[in-house]
C-alpha cells in the first residue's frame, strides 16, 4: 500500500514495477496517480500498466460531454504492438471534483468492477448522439488527419518505438535500481514545471 512521503507524492512500499514508473511518467494528475496506487485493479487495467504490448503515447485528451456535463472525459491512448492500431480508453473524473475515478476500457480477462467497466458502457452514457464515436481504436492515418501536429508527432514516435521494441524481441528487463532512478527523474522533472 503506498504512503505519502515529504513532498506528498505517494511513495510505494513495495518493489516497483515499470507499470508504475509509466503512470508517473504519463500525463495523469497526482489524484489519478493516487487512485492508481489505491485502487490495484484500476492500475491494471489500464493499457499503460501492459507496456509489454502497448506504448503509451504519452497524451491524454480531456472533454466534457452533454451527456454528462458535471464529468470531465479523459481519453488517453496506447499503440498495441500485436494488432498495430492505437486503442484509446476513456477515464472519466466523477464530478470534475478529482477525487473519484472510473476507466471505460475491454479487458481480455472479462474482469470488471466498481471502478473499471467495458468500454460499452461508456458509449451507453456519455456516447450517445453519436459522440466519441469511433474512438476507441484509431489509426495512424486517422491520427494524422486531424490536424494537430503535436499529436500526430507523437502517434509516428510511437509506432518507431513500438516497431524497434518488437525486432529487438521485446522490451529488456529492467533492474529495481533502473525503475526507482527513472521514477525520480520524473518527480524531479515534474517539480520543476
């Protein structure tokens, strides 16, 4: 169970993994990061968390929907190396008040629960009319289309490192040394924003 420490992130307890390292390292508030470590299965479900398969883009795209107009929608995507197409789950701040969150996503395990549910019960209550349409896998042509550089830069940065990471023959292992230097680069990077 993670503590919070001096500087009032919270500190893991037990070994590091490089799930945890690619939350920190994400867009995420330090709320969605907290619920992370609170909520194990919350953490495991999200695409980022499976970086054997996925890359993160490293981008999260926020929105609000008629539907629902008090949440604030939170799409974030990942490139699957298997099906190579970016899938995109949705991570909705209950209220906008950040301190409840739910993931809408498809896990191969059938496994849901309070906080994580099939991604078909997102398009239920904030799909309807037609939005986010669609969005749930995209390509990189897709992604290209829209318009927005910094975006489409890094969709073709992904797929790079994607096609580099599977004709290495994966991602190599890294030592806990590795994880916690890398996690304290990106606290510090963090702090000096």
């Amino acid at each position: 169970m993670p503590s919070k420490g001096q500087n009032g992130r919270y500190m893991l307890t037990d070994e590091l993994c490089i799930a945890d390292v690619i939350i920190e390292a994400m867009p995420f508030s330090d709320e969605i990061i907290a619920w992370c470590h609170k909520h194990p299965e919350f953490k495991e479900a999200l695409k980022v968390s499976n970086p054997d398969r996925f890359y993160a883009l490293g981008m999260v795209l926020t929105s609000s929907t008629k539907n629902v107009p008090s949440d604030l929608v939170i799409g974030f995507m990942a490139y699957d190396m298997t099906t190579k197409i970016f899938k995109q789950d949705f991570m909705i701040d209950m209220g906008n008040r950040h301190q409840e969150f739910m993931l809408y996503t498809n896990l191969p395990s059938k496994q849901y629960g309070k906080y994580v549910q099939h991604i078909k019960q997102f398009y239920a209550k904030y799909g309807k009319n037609g939005d986010y349409a669609d969005t749930h896998h995209v390509s990189l042509d897709y992604i290209l289309s829209l318009g927005n550089d910094e975006l489409s830069e890094r969709a073709a940065r992904t797929v790079d490192a994607s096609a580099r990471i599977v004709s290495a023959g994966g991602r190599r292992h890294i030592s806990q040394e590795e994880l916690k230097q890398t996690l304290d680069q990106i606290r510090a990077a963090k702090v000096s924003l």
